[in-house]
C-alpha cells in the first residue's frame, strides 16, 4: 500500500483510511484469497489501529469486507446475482434523480457540469482510468446531489462503493477511458437543453450499459456462466421503470 495518498489531517483519519482501504481493495492490493489484521494494516498506512478498526467495521457494513474472529479481515467476493441487484436499483432510482437535476439545474450548476466533464475528458485524454474513475463519480454525484434528496444521494453513493471496491470497473477491460468519457456526453447535452425526460434516458442508457460491459466481461472471465441469464434477470425488474 505504499502506492497510497499521504493522511490530510483536515479530514477525518476514519475517513481516510476507509477510502484508503477502498482504494486497496478496488485495485487488487487486497484480494479475498489473503486474511489482514488491523494491526498489520495500521502498520503499513502508519496510523493507529483504532481508526483502522472503525474503517473496516464502516467497510463491514457495506457488504465488503468481513471481520472474522481470531483471523483477521477478508476481502468478500460480490455475486453476479448481487451485482444484477444493485444495478437494477441504480436503474431505478437514478433516471428520475437525473430528470429532476434537469429541472432545477441553474447556470453555475452547468458550468460546474461542464468542467466536471471536462476533468473526465482530460484523465481520459491521458489514458489515466483511476481519474477518469474519479472524475467521472464525480460528475455523477453532483448530478444526483441536484436532485436535493440526501437519503438518496448517500444510497446511490453506496452502491456504487460497492462495486467500485470490489474492483468491478468496465475501464480497461471492458471500454476505454475514452469510451466512458463519451458515455457522458449526451447527458451533458440533456441537461444543458433543460430537458428532464432526455437527462433521464440518457442516464439510464448510461447505467445499463455499464452493467451489460460489467456483467458480461466477468461471465467472459468465469468458466459455465452465460451473461444472457444475467442480463435477462436484470431486464425483469428494470423493464417497468422506462
């Protein structure tokens, strides 16, 4: 973990160290073959095992890790199954959080979009898939803070921690840094127009793609599992919120 950010003492050491765990976790540092105590990861971060310890119980929570007694940390493996769920909520709640960012986006806020996009067109520029990522939440929680439901904005937040740290990312095995930095622009282009019901096709369109790449590059990865039974399940539910 030496690759890691130094500590910024204005923000919570907590909060640091799960975003730092997180980082681990997303970029195969920590897999799930290994077991990790709090001690050695205190150690290697060079902070004390306290907020080491609420981190991991933070990241417990989230259904990323599990503590186990007398043997330390493991990294939990996220089911295609579970991986269909959580896009099929994102599908759902997302398209109309993005309609209602159209209504009530102002010129500042369009101009905040529009240099958010451009961060993630830069990062992409540089082939940099960590910052496109980066970006690119970016851009995205903003659009979903617009849609001025806290409880929504942390869910969505959530849920694509989720999958961020159990490093299910579309960049680069499945699409370019380049390929998600278009995937951005028509809903761009629909909020600049002020238009709720395109921002939210646009949104939609963007979520389900991300989870076709997603699901079908670890069905082309594991031996016996067909991507059309997935896609499928994820169709089922997804199909009533167009």
């Amino acid at each position: 973990m030496s690759s890691m950010q130094q500590i910024d003492h204005g923000q919570s050491l907590t909060v640091q160290v799960t975003n730092m765990l997180r980082a681990a976790i997303t970029s195969g540092e920590m897999g799930p073959e290994e077991h990790f105590s709090a001690i050695g990861l205190a150690e290697k971060l060079g902070v004390s095992r306290t907020p080491v310890r609420e981190a991991l119980q933070l990241l417990e929570k989230e259904g990323i890790v599990r503590i186990e007694k007398n043997r330390g940390v493991r990294v939990l493996q996220m089911s295609l199954d579970e991986i269909v769920q959580i896009f099929q909520i994102r599908i759902i709640l997302e398209p109309p959080a993005a309609a209602r960012a159209a209504e009530v986006a102002t010129d500042e806020d369009l101009a905040n979009f529009r240099t958010l996009h451009g961060r993630i067109l830069d990062a992409a520029a540089r082939e940099d898939g960590p910052a496109t990522l980066q970006a690119d939440k970016d851009f995205h929680l903003f659009l979903m803070e617009l849609a001025g439901n806290p409880r929504l904005l942390a869910l969505d937040g959530e849920l694509r921690n989720m999958v961020l740290a159990h490093g299910l990312v579309t960049i680069p095995s499945a699409r370019s840094s380049q390929d998600l930095a278009c995937d951005r622009k028509d809903i761009l282009a629909a909020l600049e127009r002020r238009d709720p019901r395109a921002a939210a096709g646009a949104v939609r369109d963007h979520v389900t793609r991300t989870a076709h790449l997603l699901i079908s590059g670890v069905c082309a990865r594991t031996p016996g599992l067909s991507a059309d039974q997935y896609l499928s399940q994820l169709e089922q539910l997804t199909k009533f919120s167009r």
